[in-house]
C-alpha cells in the first residue's frame, strides 16, 4: 500500500542516506565483519552529513529537526543495505532523548556537539549478567560521596560497548528503594576504574560492537547525574516505547528487504523446468508473507503518526515490538527455506538476515515482556 506519512524533506534526506551508505558503509561492511567493530571515521563522516543529531537544536551543533520520521527513514535504509553494524539508530533514537530531555544546560554543552560530529560515540548500559528484562533487579551500585558517585558493578550485552566515549549507565542510588532507587550516570571514556571486557562474539550483527562493561570504584563527578537522583527507573520507562518503536521500524524494514530478495530468487531458480515461484505451495507461502508484512508495515505507520504527535501509549509500542520481531523471525526463516541449500550459505543475504534478525525478538525486552506488558494494561 501507499505510505502517506511522509513530505518531500524525508525524501530527500532519504536520498542523502543512501548516498551515505553506498559510500561509506557498503564498501567497508564485510570488513567491520571481520574485525568486528567499525571504523570511527564512519562515525565521522555520517556526522559531517548531519545523519547524527536530527533532533537536536541547532546551537548544540544539531539538526534542529525534532521529527522521528527523519530517524524512521535512516533506519529502514541501513537496514534496506544489510548494514547491521554501524548502530545509528541506537545513537540517534535510544540513547538521545535522554539527554535532550533530562541533561542541564552545562551537560548540553558539554556533549551534544561531540555527540552530532560523531566524535562521542554512545551507548547506554542496563542489562547486567544476572539480570535482563528485569531492569528493578539491577545490582549495580552508586554511593554519594561529597561531589561525586562512586560506581561498582558490571553490565554486560552493551552495544557500542568497545567504541562508546558516553556510556549512561543505570546504578543504584539507593538499593533498599527498590525501583525508586535507581539513577543514571554517564560514565566517560577514560574514567579510572573504567574497563571494558570482551568484543562478544554473537551470532549475527558481527561488525556491531556489543561488550562487557566493567566498574570498580569509578569516581563520577555528581554533575554527570541525568536528571533527579531515584528517578531512573521512570526515566527507562519513559524512553522505552520510542525505542521499541525504532525496533519494530527495523523489523518491517528487515522482512520488506528478505522478502524481495526471495522473490527474485524464485523468479530466477527453477526446479522440474519452471520457476520455483510458479509452484502453488511457494506462491501461496510468498502470499502469504506479502499479506502479513503489508499489514504489519500499516500499523507501524501508524504508531510512527502516533508517535510524532506524542500519543503512542506504551502497550501499542509493545504490540508493534513484538509483533513486527516475530514477523521478521518468521519471514527470514521460511524465505530461508525457498533458497534450499543456498539459504545456508553465508555468501547469500538471506543468510545474514537470517542470523542478523534474530536477536530482534530479545533486545529492547523480549516478546514475552511485551506480552506481559500489554497484559496488565488490559487488567491482568
């Protein structure tokens, strides 16, 4: 179906993505694969096009430009290219409203700028070892000591973990208040006690640098506090549905993408003298996915349209999370399947979908948290 939500400045920004892309990341993407983390000049130079920092007002080196169908539209293109590395969108739709909305001015000065050049690359940091999805059972510890925090604990599945010049990090303040004891310090590159452990080596998404972070006796000065001490929890809270959002984004954009390259292959492979599209089993199963991603692909406008007018709720993010994930688990699995051995091939995107898709279905909470969150907004 048509897509009605954008204007002529999507489009063209578009345009300026895709330029980007084909020349800094294409080129370079099998590389960052093999070693496992980009290069910082990609950052660099997606900074100097303003792909860093939309939302950003202007007098923080931003682009001024407070519209999240500018972050939709990078997204499905780095998606649309198979570059599952250069994590723009965590940079951009994740880490960013933090300190748009809870940074001081000081704190605005002092990292936006960096943060719109791609010279302070972010990242932000909640998921420990012993806890995932459950984000009020964190143990990681901040004590107040004059003029500064200091921070113990380790945190681990970090995206942009080794690259990270920012990291904010979720402690808590006080661990006897539960939920209501949890804040948010941003940790700098450099700090003592500041350490990271491994690259992981994860299934897919391998030139996207994810890690352990470790903090022993990290002195952080009180004025790198995000907001209100004890507030954090909210403050994840509130910034979780745009970043579910962001997810299913990729999602649909990632069974949009599979989808067309199997339907190429099925015009181009033929079996018994016909093409393997012609057979009515792979012709229904194309259908079928065309019909379900199309459906899925509408309701995800329109959480964007939602979104912008700032009326997403909280389980509508969810449904669209989950969902959308599921779909894209699915449809990289069964278009898999239409490619036979091929599919198993590494050299075959649909292989690198395949692997590259699959973690969509647990970060950002996983589809069985976003169930349960839909749950008790209907009462149970």
């Amino acid at each position: 179906m048509r897509r009605d939500i954008f204007t002529s400045e999507h489009e063209e920004f578009r345009e300026l993505a895709r330029t980007f892309i084909a020349k800094e990341v294409e080129p370079n993407h099998a590389r960052w694969e093999d070693n496992g983390i980009v290069d910082r000049e990609a950052w660099l130079a997606a900074g100097r096009i303003g792909l860093l920092g939309m939302a950003v007002p202007e007098e923080y080196g931003g682009g001024g430009a407070p519209d999240y169908r500018f972050n939709l539209v990078l997204a499905e293109e780095l998606v649309r290219a198979g570059a599952s590395g250069l994590a723009l969108p965590l940079h951009n739709d994740i880490i960013l409203p933090y300190l748009l909305n809870l940074a001081t001015e000081e704190q605005k000065r002092r990292w936006l700028p960096g943060f719109c050049s791609g010279e302070l690359v972010s990242a932000i940091a909640m998921t420990e070892p012993g806890t995932g999805s459950d984000l009020q059972g964190i143990t990681t510890t901040a004590v107040r000591d004059g003029d500064e925090y200091v921070l113990n604990g380790q945190k681990t599945f970090i995206s942009n973990g080794i690259m990270a010049d920012l990291v904010i990090v979720a402690a808590k303040t006080d661990p006897a208040a539960g939920a209501h004891g949890v804040s948010l310090l941003v940790v700098e590159r450099g700090m003592t006690g500041f350490s990271r452990g491994r690259n992981l080596d994860k299934i897919g998404q391998k030139a996207q640098d994810t890690a352990e972070l470790f903090f022993d006796d990290v002195r952080v000065p009180a004025n790198n506090l995000l907001g209100e001490e004890g507030n954090g929890f909210v403050y994840l809270m509130q910034n979780l549905p745009q970043e579910r959002l962001s997810i299913a984004v990729a999602a649909v954009a990632g069974a949009e993408r599979v989808l067309e390259l199997t339907k190429q292959y099925c015009k181009d492979r033929e079996a018994f003298g016909r093409p393997i599209g012609k057979f009515q089993h792979n012709r229904f199963l194309l259908a079928e996915l065309a019909t379900e991603i199309t459906i899925a692909r509408v309701f995800v406008d329109r959480c964007v349209t939602e979104h912008t007018k700032g009326a997403l709720a909280i389980d509508e993010a969810a449904m669209a999370k989950w969902w959308t994930t599921e779909l894209q688990t699915k449809v990289a699995d069964r278009c898999l399947q239409l490619h036979g051995g091929y599919g198993y091939m590494t050299e075959y995107p649909v292989a690198k979908a395949f692997l590259d898709g699959r973690v969509q279905t647990i970060y950002g909470g996983t589809t069985e948290i976003m169930k349960e969150i839909i749950g008790r907004t209907m009462g149970f």
